[in-house]
C-alpha cells in the first residue's frame, strides 16, 4: 500500500477530495476568518511558524551547510524550531561501527550519541547553530533552539541545564531520559517514580523550557508522562527509538558495533501513534509525537492523536528537505484537523 | 566540488546497459556536475520498499561513474534488494536522487603521476577521474595548460608514450572483468584467473610502483584491497586517496552511521569526510560497512 493512500483523508494534491469553497479569509468560512495558511504555533511559550520539527539526532546542522550550503539550508529550511542532538557532560567519541542495520520499513541504529561534550557544545557548537539557524523562519526571524542534554545522574543533568539555561540562544531544553541510572542500571525514563524523584531533583536548574523526550521501552508510557509532569516538565516528546537488535547473516551475533541499537522510521508509526494517545489521555501539558513520520497524513495522525508538534526523523535521512513539505502540505489540509 | 541542491529530486532513467556482471544506469540530471570522487543517493521512485525482507527503505550511496551533458552513470551490481530494484529499473522509470554529495579526488602532487587502482564494482569512481584528468580538466602536474596531453582522448599517451592515468583494476572472474570497459589504459587482474594477470591487483601495483614510485595512487574497492593499497603506499611512502564505501543511512552527516576510525582517534564519516580520504588519515581500512546494500 503506498504510503499516501489511505482509507480516510485526502492527500493535499488529492483531486478527489472535496473542494474547499471558501477562501482562506473568507469571513464566512465555517470556522471564521482563519487563515488556513496560518499554522502558526505556541508551544510552551515559544511562537513557531508551523508544527514541524527534527527528532533530536537526525538532522545535522553544520553537516547540512557543509553538503548543501547555507543559503539553500536556509531558504528552503524544513524545521519550525531545530532540535540539537543529545549534548552529555563529556565528550562522546559515539559507538563503534558498523552502526546501522536497515529493517523492515526503518532503521535500526546504534550511534551512541557523540557529541562534544558540553564545554565543546557551548563553545563551538552553539554559536554555528546560532548562525545557521538566523533567517531560516522568513523574515529576518530563526528558527527557536532547543539543545537536548543527557545526563546519568540528577547532577550531571543538573549541570547541564543550568549551563544551557545561561545561553539566550538557547530557547528551550529537551532531556533524553533514555539513560541508564548509574545506581540501577535501568533507563532513568522507563522507571516512573526515578524519572518524577530526577526531574524534582533538576527541574529549578533551569527557567527555560524544558521537554522530556520519554522512552517508549517502558511498561506503562503514559505513567511516564505523568511522573514527568509532576516532575515539573514543561512538555513531553515521544517517541524515542523502540530497542532493537540485528544478527549479522550467518554468525548468530549481534551485527552492531553497540549490540543493541534502536529501531525507527515507518515501523514504529503504529506504535507511536497508540503511544502519543495514551499519553495525551494522561497529562495536560503539550506534546512533541513522532515515529515514522513520511507525510502530512502521518503528522496529521499525530496532532489528531494529541499531539502539538510532529517531530521528523528518519524520513530527513530518505529527503532532507521533507520537513518543510510536510508543512506545507499541512498547509493544505482542512484546518480542523490541525487545530 | 559541487554542493548538491537541498532536497531529494526526481529525475528520468534513460537506459540500463548490461556491462558484464554490472549494469550502467544512466540518468538525466539537471543538477550540478558532480567532481570526481563524488556521490549520491539513489532510489526508485515507484517500489522502492516491499521487496526481500520489507526492504528497500533507505536511499542507496553510488559513486558517479560518469558525466557527460547533464547524464549521469552509476555503476550497479546486485548485491542485495536496493541494488536489485535499481537494476531493474528501465527507460522511461524515474528515481530520487540526492547529490552530489562527499569530497572529491584532488590532484597529483606536483611531479607525480596518477595511478588508479580499482576492484569490482568499486572502478566506479576511478572512470569519472580518468575522464577529468585526460581531459585536463584538473592540474596536470607535467605540463599544466600547456600539456600536449590536454586534449588527449582517453587512454593517450604522454609525451614519453606513458598512459596519462593508468588503471589498475581487479575483478573476481571475467564476467567482471568487462567492467573494465568503463576505463582506458587499463591492466586487469582476476581472482580465477580468467581474465588478465591472474592474482590480486595489489601485485600489479607493486610492479608499478617497481618501476616508478613517483606516483599518487587513486583507489576504490572492497575493503580489503583498499587496506592493502593503504598499506602498500604506505610502505614506500606513496600518496594515496581511498574512496571508501559504508553502508548508510543519509549520505549528507546526519546520521552519523558510516563512521571509519580516524589515525588518532574518533571517527570521520564517509559521506561527509569523505567519501575520498587522504590514506594518510586511516590506520587501518576496516572491512565492517557492508548493510545497507
């Protein structure tokens, strides 16, 4: 089945979906004079010209402008607000290879964020980002910051936030939770009352913003969500990779340099979707969804399921541009639908 | 070197020639003329997913092997169900097409001449090299503009009667070996001994190098052979640039998935980095990238 055609919906470039008779601002639409072209966005304080975001970790900014070059990375930019990838206190060198391993409909990966380590983030990362992200929202306007730290401790994560909470060019943090407790070994996010016990622990270090990017390897995800919302979180996002592991052909080990690695791309649409709902039934701060995302139909599932944002990441690999055309061709759909 | 447009685009196959063992599928491409050494990412438009194992999914990484007036030809050998897909498209069938993308061949140091090794499917990128450095279109370190060898057509010789940029190539058996068509100048070897010199094309390179170390060596193939050119050039301390092959995810840096180790520590990424690398800056090439193919 392609992945545009589907029981219910139209696609925007659908001839067969009913023609919309009213114009844009036409005062007697039914639901009033609003735009349609208007997506824009309030999300936790931050004004964002459309829901469409990066998952953290699959969109390089520096590397786009190297492949790409600024002005076409500028001007043709697919994000409303551009998601850092996972900054730890130390630098990480990341995994050995090999570190992908193509699934049925995804990928499995196993980069083991490298990064700079903070002091390296702060220093060189942040004002390349900072430059890269200016004029990329029309304008003169950037596009909003959001640095995403991990930390196997409540200090550690604790020094992250207050380094980056002194940063104006940081709009808003989102923790990856998906990091084993140095004291039990167990994701920090999969375990309800640590996650809540962390986040009170972190939560004053910072006056930004700030997102919980929640685990879906958990038993009960949306009891997850609510310890991060009584944990003082701002908004969650969901969701992260589901774990997954590769046999190399013929050999019986693991084909990965990390031996697990986590599995993405339109193989865990499903699961997001269920994810982001149960979520959504259980907390009542906002929500950042994704997992699979290809298309506007597949974002619009998203925000219908609860969603505030739509977060793309696999599918930047396959067209690093289709952000930006998911947007507008949520542009195009009838406006209840992203309301 | 070319930067490639932002966003995937859709261009028109305009045939999908048997070359032996391989095929040449060749494309017509509006974007920019890639350099040597270059890539992109390719995939069919219609059944791209769905065949062995729910696969393809992610676009697949292939080294230009040719560009004349806005076509493009790459190199196919069906090692899985990517390159499977991409083998079957025809005339008149569309497919996705990111590039160009990586680093490119840079040329010869001052004095020395081209030499280009190549195995299997990995010639690839050592045809559009040959193209550009018969053609003069990069510093020819024997005569600059003013080279008689200038305008040489494929495969003449220098003013001493020696091929320009010789070509080194091996293969597993013959079907293989038509490969070779791809270049001019060429000595062939083959693991079965069918075709050419019968061993491995890293005695070849020995024996040039016997007779003349004065080289910069141009390498692209299985990871083996690659280590072993690494290691043979850096025994006579002969400058190579290796166009390495990793399975990835992107091609542009974004997933940082087809990382090499780097001579110190830390990783490049072969799309980003590379895909050509400065010999130089690798301990060791790794035989781990393979998936997806």
């Amino acid at each position: 089945m392609s992945v545009e055609s589907r029981p219910t919906g139209h696609a925007p470039d659908d001839p067969h979906a009913p023609e919309d008779r009213h114009a844009p601002d036409d005062p007697h639409r039914p639901d009033g004079p609003r735009a349609l072209s208007d997506l824009g966005v309030d999300f936790c304080g931050l004004r964002l010209a459309h829901p469409v975001i990066n998952a953290s970790g699959t969109f390089d900014l520096v590397a786009a402008a190297a492949a790409f070059g600024e002005d076409a990375l500028r001007a043709g930019f697919p994000f409303a607000a551009f998601v850092s990838k996972t900054i730890t206190l130390a630098p990480r060198a990341g995994n050995p290879p090999p570190r992908l391993w193509e699934a049925p409909a995804g990928l499995i990966n196993s980069i083991g964020l490298p990064n700079k380590g903070l002091d390296g983030y702060l220093a060189e990362e942040l004002p390349a980002l900072t430059r890269l992200l200016a004029d990329t929202q029309g304008a003169g306007r950037p596009a909003p910051l959001i640095t995403n730290v991990m930390g196997s401790t409540g200090e550690e994560i604790a020094t992250l936030l207050a380094a980056c909470d002194e940063r104006p060019e940081i709009a808003a943090l989102e923790l990856n939770v998906s990091c084993p407790n140095v004291k039990t070994g167990l994701d920090i996010g999969a375990d309800p009352r640590a996650l809540r016990e962390v986040l009170c622990e972190v939560r004053p270090a910072t006056a930004k913003p700030l997102i919980v990017k929640l685990t879906p390897n958990t038993a009960d995800v949306a009891a997850c969500a609510r310890a991060a919302e009584e944990g003082g979180a701002d908004a969650v996002s969901l969701i992260n990779t589901l774990r997954a592991l590769a046999l190399a052909p013929g050999t019986g080990a693991a084909w990965l340099g990390g031996r697990t690695g986590g599995l993405s791309g339109p193989a865990i649409r499903a699961v997001a979707l269920a994810q982001v709902a149960a979520v959504a039934g259980a907390i009542s701060i906002p929500i950042v969804g994704m997992g699979g995302v290809q298309n506007a139909t597949h974002a619009r599932d998203l925000l219908d399921a609860g969603a505030g944002l739509v977060a793309v990441g696999t599918e930047s690999f396959r067209d690093p541009a289709v952000g930006a055309r998911i947007a507008r061709e949520l542009r195009g759909a009838p406006a209840a639908a992203v309301a | 070197m070319a930067l490639a447009p932002f966003g995937r685009r859709r261009v028109g196959v305009l045939g999908n020639d048997e070359l032996g063992a391989y095929r040449v599928l060749r494309v017509a491409d509006d974007g920019p003329a890639p350099a040597a050494g270059q890539f992109a990412m390719l995939a069919a438009v219609e059944r791209w997913g769905g065949e062995q194992d729910e696969r393809p999914h992610l676009a697949r990484a292939f080294s230009y092997a040719r560009w004349r007036e806005r076509e493009a030809h790459f190199l196919l050998e069906d090692v899985g169900p990517g390159t499977r897909r991409l083998g079957e498209l025809r005339a008149g069938e569309e497919l996705w097409l990111l590039g160009p993308l990586g680093s490119a061949f840079a040329p010869p140091a001052e004095g020395r001449r081209a030499l280009l090794v190549g195995g299997g499917v990995g010639i690839a990128p050592l045809a559009i090299w040959q193209d550009a450095l018969c053609a003069g279109e990069t510093h020819d370190p024997r005569g600059a503009h003013d080279s008689p060898n200038k305008h040489d057509p494929l495969g003449a010789g220098d003013r001493h009667g020696a091929p320009l940029a010789p070509a080194l190539l091996g293969f597993r058996d013959a079907a293989r070996a038509q490969g070779a068509g791809l270049l001019s100048a060429v000595q062939v070897a083959t693991d079965d001994g069918s075709v050419g010199h019968a061993g491995l094309v890293t005695e070849l390179l020995a024996d040039e190098l016997d007779s003349d170390a004065h080289a910069t060596v141009y390498a692209c193939g299985p990871a083996p052979m690659l280590e072993a050119v690494r290691a043979l050039c850096a025994k006579r301390a002969v400058p190579a640039q290796l166009a390495l092959e990793a399975g990835m995810a992107c091609g542009f840096g974004a997933c940082h998935g087809c990382v090499v180790p780097r001579r110190g520590g830390g990783y490049l990424r072969v799309c980003l980095d590379g895909p050509v690398i400065d010999a130089a800056e690798l301990d060791h090439v790794d035989a781990h990238a393979g998936a997806p193919a």
